[in-house]
C-alpha cells in the first residue's frame, strides 16, 4: 500500500543550543519525509 514506505524522521531542534540538555517538556520541531515526496512536520510536545 502507499502507506508502507520507509519514513525517515530527522529531529531539528530550534529553540535550544546543541551543547544544551534536552529538558523535558522542550518542543521538538520532526522533519518527516515519507518514499521522499512527502515531507510532514509536526511537533513531538503535540503528538499523542
């Protein structure tokens, strides 16, 4: 099906310095790309 394609998610983290410690509750912007033509962004602080 067109829903069985590999999902390659990549973590941007925009708020935050990269020697910085992930705290909790940070929102985390996710970068999805799906069979490489769709690309879904969302944030892991929304995700159910």
């Amino acid at each position: 099906g067109p829903y069985t394609q590999r999902v390659f998610c990549v973590e941007i983290r925009l708020e935050q310095s990269p020697s910085e410690v992930k705290r909790p509750g940070e929102t985390v912007k996710m970068s999805c790309i799906i069979s490489g033509d769709t690309i879904v962004s969302f944030s892991t602080g929304e995700v159910q």
